[in-house]
C-alpha cells in the first residue's frame, strides 16, 4: 500500500473552517529508519512524538462544524510539519529528555527527503482545502503535556496562541474565560507563532482569519475527553464567528 503522509475528511463540507492537525499521529514511514526512529515505543506514545488526542478532537470539530480535517500522517519526530522548512528545530534531535537516533546524523539528503514525501505534500494540501473558497478560516488543534520533564505543572486546560493577528484569538479568549470552570491560557503554554510555522504560512502571511487552539492532553486521552472538549468548543467557536461578524 502507497504510504499517504495526510489524511482529509470532509472535503467537500461547505463550512468556512478548515481543522488542521499538524501533529496528528505517530507514524514512521517505512523508508525512514526502516518504519523506526529508534526511540522506545513508550516514547513514540508520549507528546514528543505526535500531540496526543488532539486528531479526536479535530476530527469531531469537523464534524460538529461540517468543514473539512486535515489530518498529518507522520510522527512531528521524522520532520515537523509546524516549523518553516529552515528551522533547526525541523529535525529533533533530542526532546524532553529523550535523545532521537534517527535523527542524530540525518543529512542534508534524508531531510530533502523527509521533506519531500511528508511535509510538502501535507502543505500542498493545506493550500488546497484552504483556498477552496476566499472566506475561508483556518482552526488548527494541537495538545500540550501537562508537565515536562523537571519542569513545574502547567495549569492550564486550554490555551489560545496568537502574534499580532487577534481577530479571532481576542474574542475567543473573552469567551473562554466565561466558563469559570476553565483556566484559559493566552500564548500558553508557549507563545505565539514562529515565522514559516502553518499558522504563519498558511494564514497570518495572506491575512486569513485562524485560531490556534491548544489543550492539556490528559484532558482529551480518550475518546469521552475527546468528545467534550469538541463537543464543548463548536458552538462556542460558531458563537464567536457569528458575533465578531468577520
């Protein structure tokens, strides 16, 4: 079978929503580190390896919001789709502790390939879900370990990340802090974007409207969290569009 780095459901869903996920599986293709990168399994099931249960939450958001998904299909350790092409940090080499074999002496040859079979084919995809229709706005889930390594705790449930465009973020913030059993993070657990990551490329670069969403993932590890979560942001996120009249 022909290895697919992305996956989409929903494409042909009419909502001004495109949900991405940038970090949505584990996978190794065969053809890196024949289908291993030389870490632990426990290792290829903790964050440093995919962001954990946040491809459930982005699946049932395009559902509830009738927009299409994109989902990745390779482990943000074989090459990260949310790192402009000359980020260092585009091939991990050590990860909250853990030190990635694979990638400890890739060339310039393995990350063109890397490139070129994971992580240009799911962008052009993006592009293309996205320029469907000219009002189209980009919601990109994620998740976020509640605590690293010999790091404090994280408080946080939810965090929205934003730069200078707050169109979105702004409101959905305001929101978020109505439901006073949340702790709502602004660029937390980490802040903003970086110059050439998905939000960058595919929507603050043209001036689409997008919204970075990030939860704890011990809060979306099953598939009930997972559900919630969705459950709980579509009407909400809907609410927010319809308010701010973008």
């Amino acid at each position: 079978m022909t290895y697919q780095p992305f996956h989409i459901i929903g494409e042909d869903r009419p909502a001004r929503w495109v949900v991405t996920c940038d970090h949505a599986a584990n996978t190794v293709p065969d053809f890196v580190g024949g289908g291993s990168l030389g870490i632990h399994d426990e290792d290829m099931e903790r964050h440093i390896a995919y962001d954990v249960g946040a491809a459930g939450v982005a699946t049932r958001l395009g559902a509830l919001l009738d927009a299409p998904v994109l989902l990745s299909n390779f482990s943000r350790l074989v090459i990260d789709p949310n790192r402009g092409e000359d980020d260092p940090t585009l091939l991990m080499r050590l990860y909250d502790g853990t030190i990635i074999p694979a990638n400890r002496h890739a060339d310039a040859r393995e990350r063109e390939k890397r490139l070129a079979r994971c992580y240009r084919p799911y962008h052009e995809a993006q592009d293309r879900l996205l320029s469907r229709r000219g009002d189209s706005i980009l919601l990109s889930i994620h998740s976020y370990t509640k605590q690293l390594r010999g790091r404090p705790p994280r408080p946080w449930h939810i965090g929205i990340l934003h730069a200078a465009d707050q169109r979105l973020a702004r409101p959905l913030i305001y929101r978020l802090r109505e439901e006073h059993d949340l702790c709502v993070g602004e660029n937390e657990p980490y802040g903003g974007h970086l110059p050439g990551d998905s939000v960058d490329r595919h929507a603050i670069a043209s001036g689409r409207h997008n919204v970075l969403i990030e939860l704890r993932n011990d809060l979306i590890e099953d598939e009930k969290g997972q559900a919630a979560w969705a459950g709980r942001l579509a009407p909400i996120l809907r609410e927010v569009l319809e308010t701010t009249g973008f």
